[in-house]
C-alpha cells in the first residue's frame, strides 16, 4: 500500500503529492477516486470503504483525505492497494477559505471521481460547485447535534452543495430527509443499502445452556449512548443472569467503566476496546444489543442479524425495516427500561432467540449480500451509476 502522509505535511505539501498523483494518472488504465472523509477511524463508512476498495484492488486508484487525521480503519484496507493519505488542514470556522483551498487540490489530482462523505466533507462538495471532476456525495447519519432535528445553515448548504450532484444514501430515512427536508430533486437520489460478506459472519455453534452473553459493537462515542445499554443491562439482570460484552474504544470508555461500577455490574461487563477481528465477537454472542440515539442502517445490525442474532434496538434510522418480522417487538422506544424489558425478555427464552436469530439470519441473505453493493459502488466510481 502506497501512503503518503505526515502530521507535520502543508498545503504546499498536499499540493506536491497531488501534482505527483496527477502526473502519473496518464501511466494507469485504472481511475482515480478521491474520497473525502472527516474522519478515517474505524466506522460503518470507513467499513464499507475498505470492503469495496479491497473487493476491486488495483482496479482503481485511491487517494483519501481524513480531515481530522485519524487513519486507523488503513488497517482493514488490503496491503498491495494503489491509496495515498495525504494529510490535508482543514482549519475551523473557514468554510469558503477552506472550500477554495480544496479546489486547487482538486485540480491539481484531476480525479475521474469526487467521492465526498457526510458533513464534514461538504466543503469539498463546495470545492466542486463549479465541476473540477465528476462527484457524488455520501451520506450514513448526522452528529448527535441534528439528532433531533436538522440545523436550517446547514439544510441550506446541503441543498445549494448537492443541488446538481447524486447523492448515495444507505436508509430509507435518509432519502426521505433528503427529498423532503434538503428538497432535493429525485432524480438526484441513489438509494443503495450496505450489505456484508455473508460469509465471514457465520451462525453460532453455542449451546443454549447457562448465562446469556449481550454483546455491542460500537464506537464508545456519545451518540452511541453505551451509558443505556449499561442501565438497561442492570434492570435487564436483576431477573435473568447475563453478561455484557462492549467490543470497541473511544473517548467515552473511562465514564463507562466507571458507571458500570457505579451500577453494581463491573464484575458482569467486560469492556474488550478495539478488535479487528468482530466476527469472532458475534459469535460469541447471544443477543446483539444496539442503544444508539442516532443511527440510519448500521452496519453492526446488518452483522448481527448475518451471525443468526437477535437484535434489541432503539428505534433508530432504518433498524425497525432491516430486522425480520419477528425480531421487530425487539426494537424499542429510546428508554432505559423499553431496553431492559426487550432484554430480559430474550435473556430468559432461549428458543426465543434461536427462532429469531434464524429469521435474521434469512432477512440478512436475501437483502444485504455485499454483493450487490460492491457492483453499484463500482459503477459509481466509474461514473456510470445506476438509475434511481
């Protein structure tokens, strides 16, 4: 894997890297992307990146630009890929100053696609306003800031930003707001669920005997609100006895360890931090549990339901559509004790959770095969994306 990259690199660098890029885009048959993150930390986007980019290596080149510096999700990318890092400044509070910065870069790459990712990047989207490339914007969720409803400035960006560019949009939710609240014209909106590697996610062998296992996988941030899920668990268990795995890290991790220990439950959860490997997790599981405030088609869901789990969710972005049927009981109002009655629930039924996990198991392989969302991103990437 090609990286160019260094924390101490400026625009002027950027600039030579990307002059350097452009020059050698004339010895490649394959295009070159550009993908625009705020962040490149392990999360569902930066997940779906990395299967798609590995699925089609060296047929396309990569240049990614995380704007707050945060690379780690580089560890699930394929070693022998052709992608570059260059480190990019994106100061604070200087949208157009930044917006005009970015499109000096953007023609110094010339990319066959612009590839922009939430918020964060619309500035790169207003880089582009006057087309230097093709482009198409990306949108997975909102901060916990428009949690509960959108920020008008920012409606307006969005909608003087994408006016004229598709934009992907993994949850029905999302096309909804996008249509309806940014007034988006249709004909601009690509629908294009996530989907896994089947595969890799297989059903577990444990036998339904002795304690339960909850399990989460999730970054320790505070929209993910891991804060309910350890108040859930401690109602959930004052019944049935379980046990709690959180497989992930972030800043929130010292509070929660904490709170645990304020419940009375340390001794019951078992905090892992980052892991690489998560389908080992699931399978270690017998309840996959999601208490988000803010979601739209977690990929997280979409693994559990392909390990054979069943899912207790708040009732977030597209969760209530992408479980089976049965499983829908099971996705609750955004309350600690809604979560704990769904929890103990499936803690005290085994055969409860081994009939549902196989209904989500089924759901999972009839709509979210990777697939099929390998075959629309690549043609996006070739700028031959599908029809709405």
């Amino acid at each position: 894997m090609r990286i160019i990259a260094g924390s101490s690199a400026k625009a002027g660098d950027a600039v030579k890297v990307t002059e350097q890029a452009a020059a050698r885009q004339g010895e490649h048959a394959a295009p070159l992307v550009v993908h625009i993150f705020p962040t490149f930390a392990v999360g569902g986007a930066q997940v779906r990146f990395a299967a798609i980019a590995n699925h089609f290596g060296l047929a396309f080149r990569h240049i990614v630009v995380a704007l707050d510096g945060n690379t780690a999700c580089r560890e699930r990318l394929r070693p022998d890929l052709d992608i570059r890092f260059p480190v990019i400044e994106a100061p604070k509070h200087a949208m157009l100053a930044n917006a005009w910065r970015f499109r000096r870069l953007l023609r110094a790459w010339r990319p066959d696609m612009l590839v922009t990712c939430n918020w964060g990047a619309i500035e790169f989207a207003l880089a582009d306003l006057l087309p230097v490339s093709p482009h198409f914007h990306v949108v997975d969720g909102f901060g916990p800031e428009e949690r509960a409803a959108q920020i008008p400035r920012r409606v307006r960006l969005r909608r003087l930003a994408l006016g004229r560019t598709p934009v992907v949009l993994p949850s029905r939710t999302l096309v909804r707001i996008a249509t309806d609240i940014w007034k988006l014209r249709p004909s601009l909106i690509r629908y294009v669920p996530n989907g896994v590697d089947l595969a890799r996610f297989t059903v577990s062998t444990r036998a339904a005997v002795g304690e339960p296992v909850i399990g989460t996988i999730a970054a320790l941030r505070e929209e993910k609100n891991i804060a309910r899920l350890l108040r859930a668990f401690a109602l959930a268990t004052r019944g049935p006895p379980a046990r709690l795995v959180i497989v992930g890290d972030g800043p929130e991790r010292a509070a929660l360890t904490a709170l645990a220990a304020q419940l009375g439950i340390a001794e019951r959860v078992e905090f892992t931090g980052h892991q690489a490997d998560t389908p080992a997790f699931y399978r270690r599981f017998d309840i996959f549990a999601l208490s988000s405030d803010t979601e739209q088609m977690p990929l997280s869901v979409i693994e559990a339901m392909a390990s054979g789990l069943p899912v207790v969710s708040t009732d977030v972005g597209d969760v209530r559509m992408m479980v089976a049927e049965r499983n829908v009981p099971l996705v609750t109002r955004l309350d600690d004790a809604a979560l704990a009655s769904a929890l103990a629930a499936l803690a005290a039924d085994p055969d409860l959770r081994m009939a549902i996990g196989a209904a989500n198991r089924d759901k999972a392989c009839r709509d979210f095969d990777e697939q099929t969302m390998f075959a629309t991103y690549g043609a996006l990437w070739r700028g031959s994306g599908p029809a709405r």
